[in-house]
C-alpha cells in the first residue's frame, strides 16, 4: 500500500512538472492591454488541435474593428474539415445596457462538428477576455448590420483579419468555404435576416440560414398579442385577430388599450381592457433601450389618439410615437424578403420552432407564418419549418418519432390551417433528458451543412447525407 502511495504521488508530482513546462498560449490566447483599440488573440502559428477558441478583429468600413471569436470543433464533421457557421449576436435584452457583454453562444455548433464564429457588436467588449469592437452601438441599426456583413464575409474567406490573415490560415481544421451558414436565434434572426436584404450582394457564397423562432414585427417584441405567465400558461391578447392575418401585417384592436399604474404595476404599464373578463395586460418583458421601454409604433401612437397622455404628459421612460416611427423600420423584417431573393437565389432556410414558443403564445404563430411567407413565397426560396425527422434521431436521439411529438413536415409545405394546425408543426418532445429545444436548432444546422455537402434539397430525407 506505501508503494503505491509512492508511486501515485510520484506520478502527480510529475504530471504538475509536465503541465507547467507546457507552452499554453496556443489553446488560451494572451491578450494585449484591454485600453488598446486592437485587444486580439496572438495568432504566430496555425492552432495544433481542434478544440480550441482563437479571438482576431476584421475590419468594417463604417465601425473600425470588430472583434471575432472562432471556436472550433473537437472532431470536425467531415474528417479533417468542417463547415463554418455564423452565429449572430442577440441585441436588446437588458445585459446590452451594459457596455461589457458576452460573446453570444447559447447555441454552439461546434457540437455538431462545424466552425462557430461569433462577433461583437460595434461599441461592446466581451467581459470575460476584454476584447472590444470599435465603433458605437446602435441596437441593431446600420452599424450593426455592416459588422455582421463583415463577419459573414470573413467566414466566406472574402477578407482577412486585420493582419491580413485568412480564416484558413489562423486555423488547423480545414474551413469549407463553400459550406458557409448563419444561424440566429429569437430576435437576433432580426438583424439576420436584415443583412441578407440589404447585403446580400455582398454575401455571395452563403449557402443556408437557420433561424429560431424569430420575430417579425415591431409588436412581437414587448409581447402585445400574448405572453407566457406562471409555469409557461399562455396568457392572449383577445384583441389579436388572427383571421386578418397578412405577410407584412398583423391585426390589433387598440380601441380598448388603456394604461394601468398601481401598487402592482407602479411603473405603468399598457393594458387591453376587456369588459366583464381579465384585462390583458403586457408582460414586463420587451425592449429597454437607452432608458426607455420600446412598444410597437401602433401601440404607441395609440396611447396618444386615446388620450391617454399627451406629448406633455408623457412618461419620460417610454418611447414616444416619432421615436418609435424612427426606431422600428431598420428592426422588423416584413417588407424585405423579396430583396433576399433577388440577391441571393440560392440560399434555403430553415425555421425551427417548438408547439409553445421560447416566447410568442399566439396558436397561429405568425411570426413563423411571415417568415415562411418572406422567405418561401416573397423570394421563392427552398424553406423548410423544423428539421428532417431522421437529423431529429440522428443528433438527438434515434426513438424520435411523431408519436414522441416530433414533427417530419416536407421542405416548401406548411399548414393548411394556421390557427388549427400550427403548433402541431412544432416540436414538442424530450427523449433521454435531452433539452429539445437546445438540440433541434443544432440539429437543423447539421442537416443544412450536410445538404450543402452532398448538395441534396429534397423535400425530405430518407436517411442522414453524411454518415
């Protein structure tokens, strides 16, 4: 027993000495002082393994450097090369008051053997490594847009870092620069969706987007036709009309919008009243920009044709109606599919989205609709909602199966009937305490990168592209 306690401890002792001798750089990248503008990884050599983070700067005409992180896959999904996927940064949650915020990476695809690259807002420095984007934040306006084209035209290996290396050369997984996607997830599909309408010509190359459950409209942000309450019930707005439904609009009664401040609700907030039944009132959830509550234009300009207050009673922590007028524009996407379609004809979408939503309640979905629309009828795009069945069992687990809540719906279909039919379109299943809705959107990202690979684009799918 004292020999193998010798033995054991002789083994730690060397193992410490060994670990201190190693030269750790190349998997943690030193940084340079975070008051300097150009805070990067240093990147002398190519990485010599592939589970790794490296961090650079691209340059954008309108921002100045824009900082880039890389995360690479352990075992890349195609032997010794992978596909590349953009992941595109959410925008107005609370934490982007804050001038320090994370990479965002709720949803990595290196779990599914691709190259994530992730990016940082103009104006914002990563918390946890300090290294900053130039520029000013502007909430998803032009300037958040032209740092994304960027990104996406680094992943393409259109420009190089601001050392003038290429993605390829920073890297020792091979990148597939012709198997480039872009995923978003909620409101981030937003600015998404955005840069192809108006970048698209300078994104040639792109090949797929997938996007989560993404709103559409300036009134899907602070949830004024339903929101979730205690354990997820579904709370409505019974002034929502589905059946005057169309792809760039949806239909709100706000005759009866009204404004309650009380000792439950001591900062105000919009409220349908509904004679004889509950109010609806709105959420707390939804944009806080800049020392302000943000609501849809409509609502907005409601609450003045009312008479609920006047310019000069205003509440000095909520958007105003020309405020909201010059705010929502650059932030919804419903008048600009057919633009994605004129500049990029080839670019197929898949839209994931679960029975009950992250965050929209209504049964019709039509955020998911109007993306559908946009995408499917607008600009002719090849648009699936929810993944093939057989990337359901091959990624998540292999009993998937309809019965189990997992939908199989062929790519350019969808429901005949929205408000009967849509939530059935979604999934709703958990198999071997898998969070479903974490692993369907990887799921739907394998798939597209293996389309891409073994360039297939039936409607649906047999059996896995790529074993």
């Amino acid at each position: 027993m004292k020999h193998r306690n010798r033995l054991l401890i002789g083994l730690f002792i060397s193992l410490v000495f060994l670990l201190a001798s190693c030269d750790l750089s190349s998997v943690t990248p030193s940084v340079e002082s975070p008051s300097q503008n150009s805070i990067r990884a240093k990147q002398t050599n190519k990485l010599s393994q592939s589970n790794q983070i490296i961090y650079t700067h691209i340059h954008s005409p309108e921002n100045g450097n824009i900082a880039v992180r890389v995360d690479l896959p352990i075992q890349p999904r195609y032997g010794k090369s992978a596909p590349i996927v953009v992941v595109v940064s959410t925008w107005f949650v609370e934490k982007y008051n804050q001038k320090k915020v994370p990479f965002h990476l709720e949803y990595n695809p290196v779990e599914v053997g691709a190259i994530s690259i992730s990016h940082m807002w103009p104006g914002k420095t990563d918390q946890e490594t300090k290294i900053s984007s130039d520029g000013e934040y502007d909430w998803g306006g032009p300037d958040s847009l032209a740092a994304l084209r960027d990104t996406i035209r680094f992943a393409l290996g259109v420009i190089p870092d601001i050392e003038g290396k290429y993605l390829h050369e920073l890297i020792s997984v091979e990148p597939l620069y012709n198997n480039v996607g872009m995923f978003a997830s909620s409101h981030a599909g937003v600015v998404a969706t955005n840069v192809l309408a108006y970048y698209g010509e300078d994104l040639q190359g792109l090949k797929y987007f997938v996007g989560r459950e993404n709103p559409t409209m300036a009134e899907m942000y602070p949830l004024e036709i339903g929101h979730f309450g205690e354990r997820r019930r579904p709370i409505y707005n019974p002034y929502y009309d589905h059946q005057a439904y169309s792809p760039t609009s949806i239909a709100v009664d706000y005759a009866h919008l009204n404004w309650i401040q009380n000792e439950t609700y001591p900062e105000g907030r919009p409220v349908f009243e509904v004679p004889g039944e509950e109010d609806y009132v709105l959420d707390e959830k939804g944009p806080q920009i800049m020392g302000k509550r943000w609501f849809s234009n409509a609502l907005t300009q409601a609450l003045l044709d009312n008479g609920i207050f006047n310019l000069d009673t205003w509440p000095t922590d909520v958007a105003t109606p020309q405020q909201t007028a010059d705010f929502w524009p650059y932030r919804i996407t419903v008048y600009n599919y057919a633009a994605i379609g004129e500049k990029l004809p080839e670019l197929r979408v898949l839209i994931p989205f679960a029975s009950l939503d992250h965050v929209q309640t209504a049964p019709d979905k039509p955020h998911i609709r109007q993306a559908y629309d946009g995408f499917q009828k607008e600009a002719g795009l090849w648009t699936r909602l929810n993944c093939d069945l057989v990337y359901v069992q091959s990624e998540i687990h292999p009993s998937a199966s309809l019965s189990l809540g997992f939908p199989d719906n062929g790519a350019n279909t969808e429901p005949e009937d929205w408000y009967a039919e849509a939530e059935y379109w979604g999934f709703e299943g958990r198999l071997a305490g898998e969070m479903t809705a974490k692993s369907i959107p990887l799921a739907g990202i394998a798939e597209m990168a293996d389309r891409v690979w073994a360039d297939n684009w039936e409607l649906n799918l047999d059996t896995m592209l790529y074993p």
